[in-house]
C-alpha cells in the first residue's frame, strides 16, 4: 500500500519497520471541551488508516494519549493551560473536567464507530517518562534552563524543520494562531519541555522534578508516550494539519535529540473541516458537535460517510446541504444492502477475488476512500447472488466502518415490523429504499389501483419501471426495489 508521507512530501510504499507489527501513534484529544466534528474528522481518518493496515494483513499496536496536562492556549508555549480553563469555566476540578470530556470523546468515537487504540493513556500518568527524557536531554546538552523553565535548543539540530522545509505552504496550512515571543528561548523556535514558571494563572497539577516543581510542556508527552508503549521506533504518527507545525516538528527534534537516530517513518495529516466562515475550533467555543448533529436527526455515521467521500489531503467544507446529501447516500446505501436477500447459493470466489482487488487497489493509494466507496457500488451492481455481495459488502466495511450490515438488518426488522402493522391497519404499505419521490410514486399507484383506476396504475408502473424500479405487490401492500 501506499501512503503520502508528510515528512518526504512523497507518496511511498508503505513497508514496516518490522514484519510483524505496525507500530502506530495518533495525537489524542485536549480534554477541557467536547471535540467537535472537525477533531473528529482527523480520527475518522487515523481509524480507517488503521483497519486497512488490519485489512491487508498486519497486525497494528496503536497508542494515543489523552492531553489533560500541558496544552496551553497557543501551541507555542503561551497562554493559559487549556485543562484550567476548561475547569474555571465550568467550575469544576481539573481531573473532573478531563474525566467528563474523555469519556464524552470515546462515546463520539463509538457512535461514529471508530475503534479506541489499543493503548489510550493520559499525560498526567507518565511523568516519570517525561523527566526521564527531558534530563538526557539536559544532559546531551539539547535542553537547557532558563527562568525557571526547561527549553529545548533547537540551534543544535541540523535539521529542525521536517515538514516545511520543501514546502512553505505547509507551514502556512498547518500553523496555528497566536504565538508570542517568550524572552527565556535563546532561539525563536525553541519550546518548553517542563515549566515550572508560567505569567498565567497555575496550572493545577504539579509534580516534583529534577528542575522544581511543575508541569510537562505538550510535546513531551506524546514522545514520552509513545516510548513507553512502542519503543524507540515508530512507523507511522498522525494528527490533524494543525499538529504539523510546532506539534509534530517540536516532537521529531526531541525524539531524536533523546534517541540518537531516526524516530518515525511515516507522517500524516489530515486536512481540516472548515465552514464557510473558516476553520473549526475548540478554542473559539464555538462549534458542531456529534451531539448536535444527532439533535437534528442526523445519524453520525452518515457523518462519517461525509468524510469519506472526500480525500484526507483536501481541506473539506462542512454544511447542512452537503450533509443531508451525504445522509441520503448513506440511507439509499443501507437501503440497497437490505434489499439482498440471502438464498442458499454459495459465496463466488472469483467475484470476491476481483471486487476485493478493486477496493485494495483504491484504500492503497493513499486511502482513497471516495474510491473504497464506489468499490460498494461496484459491489451491488455486479453480476453476483446475494451471498456474494453480503460477503463483500462487510469485508470492505471493516475498513469503511460504516456498519452497512448491521444497519440493513434493523432496516429489514424495522419494514417487517411496518409491513404488519399496514396489514393490522388494513392501509396502503410502500417499502423499498425509502426514496421518497419513488415512495410517492408508488404510493399513487397503489391508491390508483385501490380507486380500479387500472389505466393510471399502469402508467405508473411503466414510468417506475423506466426509472429502473420494480415494484411487487404483497398481500401487505407494494414493495419496490431497483433492478
Ligand atoms: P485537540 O483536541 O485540539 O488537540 O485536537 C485533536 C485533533 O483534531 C488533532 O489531531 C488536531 O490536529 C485535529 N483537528 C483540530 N481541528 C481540526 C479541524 N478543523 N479539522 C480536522 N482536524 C482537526
Ligand atoms: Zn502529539
């Protein structure tokens, strides 16, 4: 398979560092507020990432941790801590504001069904890691202390800027807002590995060190996690855009600072969801959320479809129309796998084989997921029984996540259930993909027929039958289907 690397600017072929493993890392969620649909949108993302890595065979450990320690409001070492913010809003402790947001992040992520990391580990339980690194650093002669703080010194690299060194645009995509000067860096890059001095209100946590009392900065932690978990090597980290630049670039210097060799192989980002009126972002307060699309009667993982229609490389813009767009798809989709009935034909292999193929061919350039898509399409067009497109329909759905199957079965419950309350109400019952210009259309035909006005029911069929649509009549009303 092959993936876009940020850190080469290429698409490669991607090849573990070791067969057996994939060792993965994604940045986990600030826990002071719900993530919005835009953080979501990055790990709808890392999540199909990593049951395609599944799909095509490897066995994958992936670690992400939970930042409820460390992240100020600028990325750049300044502001407030997000965490202590969180709490003074809403005037509860810390550990309770993290408590509350992390379990309201993995219930988003249950409902948009991605699968939680194998390893999901808070900042605040590794410090040990964290000095552990941070005084090899010192030691190295890479950290120093100034005003109260530990600093990494970025002068001493070769090669700080990994990802926008080639590409200026990258840093421009990727950098977030409102950094200001701190006079401690000797240099304007360098970023604090552990405060114990901070011009704003205290952070609430506070451990013991080496250098005084205090708090890891946010870009230790996921290299101390990572360590901990994965070992000295990695093979592939993901985040959102915003996270190359200082994140990620801050997180290679001091890994290999520590490590004395390569860290990580591959690096990916995901574009942002933006609406109209730009970036979505926690820190403005205002924004979407899973809870919010669910009040307004959208199924979340008709969400999830939105994002993987389009590519993870191209910015994507989120509104109203487009999701309700995407919703209808998603229940047409749904609607079209419940259609295939099973028999007791067997499984073809050879149309598994070719229709298996497309979809490896689609996910394996650079997780082409509008492609992986069609490959569902190609799918219920093919010449194939039933059997044959279940078995495909859920093979690739491992991957899509989009829980096709499980959705058709309630479909098929849900009009069994309406086919007899119809029949005990002795009325007119139309069932099919729920379309509801075809529902209409079927539905005057079956009230034309009710009226003996034969002619119009006629004229009915043949212009749904023009339109590709069968329609059956049932000793409980009309079921239609597209053929
Ligand atoms: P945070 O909780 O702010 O640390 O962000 C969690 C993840 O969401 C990070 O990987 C960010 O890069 C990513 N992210 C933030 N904003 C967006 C956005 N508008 N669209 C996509 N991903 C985002
Ligand atoms: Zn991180």
């Amino acid at each position: 398979m092959y993936l876009y690397n940020s850190a080469t600017h290429r698409k490669e072929e991607f090849v573990p560092n070791h067969p057996d493993i994939v060792k993965m890392y994604t940045c986990g969620p600030t826990v002071y507020h719900f993530a919005h649909i835009g953080n979501l949108r990055s790990y709808i993302m890392e999540d199909v990432l990593e049951k395609f890595l599944r799909f095509e065979g490897y066995h994958v450990k992936r670690v992400m941790n939970i930042t409820d320690v460390g992240h100020l409001s600028s990325d750049g070492d300044t502001g407030e801590d997000k965490m202590l913010k969180g709490a003074k809003r809403e005037n509860k402790s810390v550990m309770d504001i993290a408590r509350f947001y992390t379990d309201a992040f993995f219930s988003d992520c249950e409902k948009l069904n991605i699968k939680r990391p194998d390893v999901v580990e808070p900042a605040t339980a590794c410090i040990s890691e964290y000095i552990r690194i941070i005084s090899a650093l010192v030691e190295k002669g890479y950290g120093y202390v100034a005003g109260g703080n530990v600093y990494f010194d970025t002068s001493k690299l070769e090669r700080y800027y990994i990802f926008n060194d080639h590409d200026a645009e990258d840093l421009a995509v990727g950098v977030r807002e409102g950094v200001e000067e701190d006079v401690n860096k000797r240099n304007k890059n360098d970023f604090v590995l552990w405060f114990t001095q901070s011009k704003f209100e205290d952070q609430a946590l506070k451990w013991d060190s080496p250098w005084g009392v205090g708090y890891p900065g946010w870009h230790i932690e996921c290299s101390g996690i990572s360590m901990k978990h994965l070992g000295e090597d990695l093979d592939i980290h993901c985040g959102g855009i915003d996270n190359a630049f200082p994140h990620h670039t801050n997180e290679i210097a001091q890994s290999e600072a520590y490590l004395g060799h390569k860290w990580c192989n591959f690096w990916m980002h995901v574009l942002h969801l933006n609406t109209n009126s730009g970036k979505m972002s926690k820190s403005k307060g205002e924004f979407l959320t899973v809870s919010l699309l669910e009040e307004k009667g959208y199924d979340p993982l008709a969400y999830r479809f939105f994002c993987l229609q389009s590519h993870y490389r191209k910015g994507l813009v989120f509104s109203w129309e487009n999701l309700d767009n995407a919703q209808g798809a998603y229940r047409k989709l749904v609607a079209r796998a419940a259609a295939l009935v099973p028999g007791d034909g067997a499984v073809d292999e050879a149309v598994v084989a070719a229709q298996r193929e497309n979809f490896r061919k689609a996910m394996g350039n650079d997780l082409n997921t509008s492609l992986g898509i069609t490959a569902l399409y190609d799918v219920l067009k093919a010449e194939a029984n039933a059997e044959t497109k279940l078995a495909l329909l859920g093979d690739f759905d491992q991957v899509l996540g989009l829980r096709l199957l499980e959705k058709a079965a309630q479909k098929r419950e849900a009009d069994a259930k309406a086919v007899s309350n119809a029949s005990a109400a002795g009325g007119i019952l139309i069932t099919g993909e729920g379309d509801p210009e075809i529902d209409a259309l079927v539905r005057r035909r079956a009230e034309a027929k009710k009226a003996k006005d034969f002619a119009l029911a006629d004229q009915l069929r043949a212009q749904l039958k023009d339109m590709g649509i069968e329609v059956v009549d049932t000793k409980d009303g009309a079921v239609w289907k597209r053929v």
